[in-house]
C-alpha cells in the first residue's frame, strides 16, 4: 500500500488549502519522504471555523439516539478498516505494526463508549417550592479548537473527536502535521457514517499560527490539547485571554516504585514492557525507576535483559517490537540525555545510542548511576532510556517520585495491601497503578495534576468537559 495523500476536511470538502503550501511526511524507519500534508492559510482557518458554526447546529439538532447511531457506524468502519488504519500509521510514525493495528481497534472502542455515554448525559430535577421547578440540564458547549500530537495519531485525535461529537459539539481539530494519514482515515470514517458536513474539520498548518487563529476565533467555544508542558502553558493562556475553558492533557516523567517485598523479576518485566511501547514516546511512560536497593541487582538484571529482547525494526517487518523514534528530534533529545547522564558519572548498562541504519532507531537504553541532577531525572525522556535509581526508605522514594512539576501517572510494586495504598495516597499523580503498568482504558478518566494539566478523557468525566450546565428555574402558573 503507498501512502495516501494528506487533505484537510473543511466543511464536508478535502482541500489542499487556499495557499497550496505544504510540509514533507517522513517514513521515520527509512527518512523517506512519503507524502505533502497541506498547510491552511489564515482563509482556511476561518472557512473550518464557518463549517463548525453549521456543523454544530446541524448535530446538535440531531436527535441523541440517531447521533449515537452514526457513531457508532464509523467506530465499525474503524474496525472494518484497522488494517489500513495502522499501515499509515506505521508509515509516518513508525510504531510496530501489531501495536498500531492495535492503536485502531481501541479507538473504535473509545468511540463507542462515549457515543453510548452521551445517552446517559443526564441532568437533574431539584426539590425546590411547590410553585417552582427547578432542574439541571447539559448542553453541548459549541464548536471546539483541538490540537494533537504525532505519538498515537488514532488515539490522541480520537479522544477529542469521539467526546466532541457524542456531546454534541462540532469540532475543528488540528492534528499533527507529522502523523496526518492517520487522522485523515479516522475523518473518513466519520463522514463516511453520515457525520453532517461541518461537525468535524480537520486542518493542519503551522501549529502555532493554526492554534492562535482558532482560539482567538469568537467561534470557538472550548480549546482541546494534547502535548508538551511548554505548548500546553501557551495554549491554555490563550485560552484564558479568550475566556474559554481548556483541557489540558500534558507530560509525564511517571516513577516506578518497586517495594522491598515485590517480586523484582515480575517488576522489570512489567516495567520494562510498558518503558518500551512506542519507543517510549507515551506521556504515561514509566520513566524513573525506583528500586529497594535490596532488589536492584534482581530487577536490573531482568530489566536489561528484556531491554536486549526488544526487536529493533521497521513497524512493517513481522517481528518488530519497537520501532524507530517517531521524528529527528527524539533522536537527538535522546542522545543528549545520555551523554548528560554519562558526563556525570552514570553507567550504561544497555543501549545509549543510535542504530547504524537509516532511519531514526535508538537502542532501549538502560542506565545506573544516574545523579540527581541529570537532565534525565527532571525532564520528560519520551523515548526508550529507563534510569534505575536505589532506594531504602519509602518515604523518601515517595518525595523523590513527587519532586517534580509533573503529575500524569505512577506506578508502584508491593505485595502489601498496606503498602500499596500508601503509594495510592502518596503519588502526585491522576494515573495510577499497583503491580503494572497497565495502559488506558477508555471506561476510566485519564488526566493529570499539576503541571501535567487538567481535565479527563474517558469515563462520564471525558464528556463533561465538552458539556455547560445550565440551571432552570420554572415559576409555575
Ligand atoms: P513540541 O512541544 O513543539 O510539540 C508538541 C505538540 O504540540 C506537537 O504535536 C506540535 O505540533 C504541537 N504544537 C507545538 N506548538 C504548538 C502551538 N503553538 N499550537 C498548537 N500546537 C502546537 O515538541 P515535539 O518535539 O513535538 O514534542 C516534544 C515533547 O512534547 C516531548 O518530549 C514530550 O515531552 C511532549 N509531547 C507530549 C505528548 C503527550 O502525549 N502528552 C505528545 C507529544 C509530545
């Protein structure tokens, strides 16, 4: 299958955009360039602002049970097409084709759950005077500004689209211009089902004029992102300046604690499993792994052993389990946190640099030794470098996981009852879990605190935000 060629959805229409500028798609496993994704001009913008503002009061008018109906219609077409979904996602991000493959039949489901969940958007009747009624009602806030990055091009576009439309909302979204096949099969499938044209626009464009454009737009009623702290700081400003309400769905440097009583072969596998999923470029990534110094011998070992197990390839090759990281940056980032680390005095025990081949591989990395101050402690690795850290008191184990302004998620290994939920009450974190490192599911809330953001996607939380509440108070007479 070739790669096919990247259009914006602007009103029921794919168009390359009133200027005809575009920007390469690059094949991360070969640097070649696959396809042109157009770029919208400031014109664009507003004509996807139009259609959502039309879009929005054609959906909105559609009856919820018929809403549901045709969404769950284009969750089947997902499904019907995961195959060719996870291709192009292969494609431009480079992710195993098993794991993308993967990536498209989630999001089917996510769909599902929030298409079934808006028929379940109750309000509520207050007991108030007998000559009153007073009741709670949801609405569908309006049209919604959404921005997405490269690392899961189904699932970070999907969530914003699947809560958007089951609320009601129509929704102009910006997915990456890195990874937009993805995102353009996804809105195929929508339109496909029957979506009315204008509910959902998918533009891409420079992100930063793109973003600007849209949240300043008076249209526009909630802004929706997916990425890095920095980016999120300035969207959710402007936001702010616009007095909208934002979602903020931001990184991670999520710890690991393995306690003195786990089990620390059961805990590397675990741990070391998740450290490498999409090259480790998932904002829930385990990334500061704290292990009870009486364990660590045990769990590093088991570690590195399943670090040199990972399979090192091409996405499209049978076989791989990791593919290469999804652009030069990462390449980059990752190489400087390991010269960072070795500068001040860490050990590499696996890894620690890139693959002589075309292409933007890196070695699951796995590091000793690691000094407080190494940039790989304090900044998101998003990549495939686990630093191993000793400890013998939990309680500081547990200040160490909290140092930082981040709060996405944490993982912890205990086989006391007690224990654990002293980790579940003492992580700063929205994502927790307890002898795993499980991925999301679409049925419970994700999100983070601190400086990892606000708002949910997934659970009856994921749509609340899409949603305003409006209280009514009827004098009878
Ligand atoms: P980046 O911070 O520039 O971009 C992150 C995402 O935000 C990209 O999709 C980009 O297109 C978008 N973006 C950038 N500026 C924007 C703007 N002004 N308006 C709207 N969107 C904008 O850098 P990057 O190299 O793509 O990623 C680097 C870091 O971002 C990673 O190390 C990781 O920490 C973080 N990140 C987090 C997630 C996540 O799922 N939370 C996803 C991707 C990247």
């Amino acid at each position: 299958m070739t790669y096919p060629a990247p259009r914006m959805l602007i009103g029921g229409v794919w168009c390359a955009g009133e200027t005809g500028r575009t920007q390469a798609v690059v094949n991360p496993a070969t640097e070649e360039v696959i396809g042109q994704v157009p770029l919208a001009a400031p014109g664009d913008l507003d004509r996807a602002v139009e259609a959502a503002v039309a879009g929005f009061a054609a959906w909105r008018a559609t009856p919820v049970a018929a809403r549901t109906a045709i969404l769950r219609a284009a969750a089947d077409l997902v499904t019907a097409r995961a195959d060719r979904i996870a291709r192009v996602m292969t494609l431009e991000q480079g992710k195993p084709l098993a794991e993308a493959r993967g990536e498209a039949l989630r999001v089917a489901d996510a769909l599902r759950w929030d298409a079934d969940d808006a028929r379940r958007a109750y309000g509520r009747i207050i007991p108030s005077a007998g000559d009153t009624l007073l009741s709670v009602r949801h609405e569908p806030i309006g049209p919604v500004a959404a921005f997405t990055p490269w690392n899961f091009p189904a699932g970070s576009p999907m969530r914003k689209i699947a809560a958007a439309l089951s609320a009601g909302c129509s929704i102009v979204i910006k997915a990456s211009e890195e990874t937009p096949g993805t995102a353009v099969e996804l809105a195929r499938c929508f339109q496909d089902a029957g979506v009315p044209d204008g509910a959902l626009n998918l533009v891409f464009g420079e992100p930063a004029e793109v973003s600007a454009h849209l949240i300043a737009s008076p249209a526009t009623r909630l802004v929706a992102f997916t990425g890095s702290i920095p980016v999120g700081r300035l969207l959710a400003a402007a936001a702010g300046a616009a007095m909208k309400p934002s979602l903020m769905e931001l990184g991670g440097h999520a710890p690991v604690i393995v306690c003195a009583d786990a089990d620390p072969v059961k805990a590397a596998r675990r741990a070391a499993f998740a450290k490498f999923v999409n090259a480790g470029q998932v904002c829930t990534s385990p990334s500061r792994f704290l292990v009870h110094e009486s364990l660590v011998a045990e769990f590093t070992a088991e570690f590195v052993r399943a670090a040199e197990a990972v399979v090192v390839g091409d996405g499209l090759e049978e076989g791989v389990t990791m593919g290469p990281l999804a652009n030069e940056r990462r390449l980059k980032a990752m190489e400087e946190f390991v010269s960072d680390a070795v500068s001040r005095g860490a050990a590499v025990l696996t890894g620690g640099h890139r693959l002589d081949r075309a292409g933007y591989f890196f070695a699951p990395t796995v590091l000793a030794g690691v000094p407080a101050d190494a940039r790989i402690l304090l900044e998101e690795p998003f990549g495939p470098i686990a630093p191993i850290i000793p400890f013998d008191d939990l309680d500081e184990a547990l200040a160490i996981a909290n140092s930082l302004p981040y709060g996405l998620a944490a993982y912890g290994f205990t086989r006391s009852a007690a224990t654990a939920e002293r980790l579940v009450t003492g992580f700063e974190a929205g994502i927790l879990s307890i002898n795993h490192c499980g991925g999301s599911v679409h049925e419970a809330p994700s999100g983070g605190v601190k400086s990892s953001g606000y708002g949910k996607e997934g659970g009856p939380e994921g749509l609340e935000g899409y949603l305003i509440t409006k209280r009514v108070s009827h004098l009878l007479e």
